[in-house]
C-alpha cells in the first residue's frame, strides 16, 4: 500500500485517538450531515487493513443495496485520493462481499437488517471480525450492535488491539440517542464510549454547495437535525407528539377541574416501573413511582392505590388501571376502572345519529394517545412544576416521542405502533406515556355512563 497522507477534520482526529487508544470500545460519530461520517469509516478500514496483516473488518448497514450505492461508493473514492489501486491493491468481489487485500486483510461487506427469519442475528454467528464500522447505524437494530461486537475478536491478542467498533449516524430518537446521546449530555456516558457531534460546519473540505442546501430546507425539523446536529427534533412522518411541546407540558398551567384522576400502569413482574400520576383536571399534580416490593405484588400494590386515592380524594371509578395481564388482579382487588388497550374506540354521542361522526380507530389504546398529543399539542395538558427531577422529566418526554403512528401510507384506521415495537427501539416499556394516555379515557367515556364499579 502507498505512503498516505490523510488531511483530517478537527473532529476527525478527535475519533482517530479514540479509534487507536486501549480503553474506547465503541464510538458513535456524526449527529449531522456532511461531517465526514462515511469518510472516516473507510478511512480507518482501509488504514486498519495496512497496519494488520491478516485482519478482519466488517463494513455494515441495515441493508447491503444501500450499503453498496453508499458507503462503499465512498470508500472507492477514499482509495482513488489515496492512490490505491482496485486488482493492484485489492481485490473486490462483489459476488460474495468482500474485499481482500493483498497482504491479507479483508473487509466484509455485511447486511444488519433485522429479517423476520432471522430475528436475532444468527447469521452473525460464526462471524470473527478484528473490528467493524456501521454506516448510518440508527438504521440498525441495537441487537445487531451487540451481536456484531460480540464478534470483535479475531487476532486481537496478536496484534495488540481491543474490539473496536466504529458507528456513525445523523440524529435520531432510536438507541443512539438513548444509549449515546442523552448520556453524553448528561455526562455519564461510560468510560469505554465516546460520541463525536460532528456538523457540516467541522468539514472544511465539504462543497459550500452542499452547505447551502441544507440551509434551504423547507423542514424545520430536517434543517435542525441535519444542518445543526440538533438530537431533540424528528422528522418521522408517523411522529405524533412534538418536542416543544412535551418541553411546554412542564410550565403550562392546565385548566384545573373539580375532577381528580389517579392513573397507573401496571408493572409486569416488577420489571417495569410502576409510575402512578394524580390529576386535578388535566393537570399532574403528583408522580409516584412504586418501589419494587410494593410492585412486585398485586396485593401490595391494589392496597397502596386504595389508599392513595383515599388519601387523594379520588373516587374509586376515576382510579384507571391498565387492566391487560397482571393489571387485571388489581382492577379486581380495588374495584377500579380497567383500561383495556385493545378495546373497540368510543363513538361519540353524537354519532348514533349520524354516521359522518363516528371515528376510525384501530381500539381504544390509539384513540387516547391520539386524544393525548391533540391536548398537549394545545397547550391544555400540565405537569406541575419542581414535581419530577430533570431525569423523571426526560423520560416522559422520551416515551412520548416514541409514540408514533403505524402504516401511515395505508388507508386503514388509526393506530399507534405496538408496544413490542416501542421497547425495542426504546429499550423499555413506555410505562409514563401509557399512564398519562390512560387519564384521556375520563375525557373519552361517555360522563354519564360509569364503570360497573363495586363498594368494597
């Protein structure tokens, strides 16, 4: 292979110290477009491959097509700079994916998308890699990101290195957010990761063509993210619940009610949290988090409620509880008003005589959330000031964003995308966002028809 002089970006040089140093095992670079993500991906491969004779790499992305129209497009030009020749230097066999080095290193050319037959990634599985670099990685599933580095490990005690894995995307509300980004901002991400934000305005080798371009964008929110790095915006069309607004949802004064509401999603096996909020209205005066002894047990938690809502002035039929799984034995135990998810939507009044008003929603769970990002949307839902800390706060916020319309190129009825869904990109159960979803169903039932509720 040639000398090579590799002129880098500022941001660049801060990755390639982390990309040779014996402590970082996994690094996230970009939070931007045009700074240089893909560039310095098959940089480190290419100069990797020189370095370690006989080395194994992995290039990956959520499909190959994609990967191959891209990213490898951009490592050819890396090489053309560079003055290393294809079938002089390497060999690129398309067929099979891979590129071979005359010194016998070799890049894999790898696709990371989570295929129904193959959900966790068994096709990983014999793979032995000296390290990888993951093009627009928020693409991937983070179950892919794990397997993948379980596979960094070939001839690691030989040459002297660490698994590396190098990722880089634009920002994005997925795991790279909550397992990156969020910690960075809160400076507590582990000692063994590191997130480089790098914006176009790092790149002083880009085109001011491109520049302008993404200063032209009519979208708000693609210029914030794309132009400006900024992580708290999303573009996904299927986004119901926008960002200024669950942050307004924190100072806004709702109109207070002489109706009080108690409302607690269930925890599953004590796993999840249990979080129980008390409304005045459509305000949130109060957030509990039960602790595990009281959550694990259904005879603890319906007698903790009881007396909450005792202690709260709360009649039993405005205490609403998820009622799916073990939610029912509480629903049973406290004589409460269960919420069913998958229950038929709630026509209005109005609709039994004219069918023009009635609503199209795939059940109930979608109706509330739907309802839900409306009021927040007009400023009409409140959380109490100094009630949750800044933590507390960022995961209501983050589950909502979560919340996000399915199909919606298709001409069916309104639903929200599953909750197996929400806890694998979020790495969690959605347990606040269900809870405040769940008080819209004392906005949607109609007021003079309550639950069959019996007197304890």
């Amino acid at each position: 292979m040639t000398e090579i002089n590799w002129e880098q970006t500022r941001k660049q040089t801060e990755a390639w110290e982390y990309l040779n140093d014996k402590i970082t095992e996994e690094i996230l670079f970009g939070g931007g477009a045009g700074g240089g993500k893909s560039r310095l991906g098959c940089s480190w491969l290419i100069l990797m491959c020189g370095m370690y004779k006989g080395s194994r790499w992995l290039m990956g992305r959520a499909k190959l097509k994609r990967l191959k129209e891209t990213t490898l497009v951009t490592f050819f030009d890396v090489c053309k700079d560079w003055g290393i020749k294809k079938d002089k230097d390497f060999k690129y066999n398309a067929i099979d994916g891979t590129i071979l080095w005359n010194n016998g290193s070799m890049i894999i050319l790898k696709d990371l998308f989570a295929y129904p037959s193959d959900p966790n990634f068994d096709d990983l599985g014999s793979l032995e890699i000296t390290g990888a670099f993951i093009d627009e990685a928020n693409q991937v599933k983070y179950k892919a990101i794990e397997v993948v580095k379980s596979r960094c490990r070939y001839k690691l005690d030989e040459f002297g290195l660490i698994p590396k894995i190098l990722m880089t995307c634009n920002p994005s509300k997925g795991w790279p957010y909550t397992e990156f980004y969020k910690p960075f901002k809160k400076k507590t991400l582990e000692i063994y990761r590191k997130f480089i934000q790098a914006l176009v305005s790092d790149n002083k080798f880009i085109s001011k063509t491109y520049v302008e371009n993404l200063r032209k964008l009519k979208s708000k929110a693609i210029k914030e993210r794309l132009l400006k790095g900024n992580w708290e915006y999303d573009d996904d069309p299927g986004a119901m619940f926008n960002y200024d607004a669950l942050v307004d949802m924190f100072s806004n004064k709702a109109l207070q009610k002489d109706e009080k509401y108690v409302t607690a999603d269930v925890s599953r096996k004590g796993d999840d949290k249990m979080p129980v909020f008390y409304w005045e209205g459509l305000q949130v005066k109060e957030i509990v988090i039960l602790p595990p002894e009281i959550r694990r047990d259904i005879k603890k938690s319906s007698e903790w409620l009881v007396r909450y809502c005792e202690k709260k002035g709360v009649r039993r039929s405005h205490l609403i509880v998820d009622e799916d799984g073990v939610g029912g034995g509480v629903v049973d135990n406290t004589k409460c008003t269960g919420f069913i998810n998958g229950s038929k939507a709630i026509q209005p009044k109005e609709a039994e005589d004219d069918e023009t008003k009635k609503v199209s929603y795939a059940n109930l769970k979608s109706q509330c959330y739907d309802m839900l990002s409306n009021k927040i949307e007009n400023g009409q839902i409140g959380i109490d000031e100094g009630i949750v800390d800044n933590d507390i706060k960022d995961i209501i916020i983050e589950e909502l964003e979560h919340i996000k319309q399915a199909d919606i190129d298709k001409d069916t009825s309104f639903r929200v995308i599953g909750k197996e869904k929400i806890k694998e990109d979020l790495g969690r159960s959605p347990d606040f966002a269900d809870s405040m979803m769940m008080r819209m169903y004392g906005e949607i039932k109609p007021k003079e028809i309550e639950p069959n509720i019996r007197e304890i």
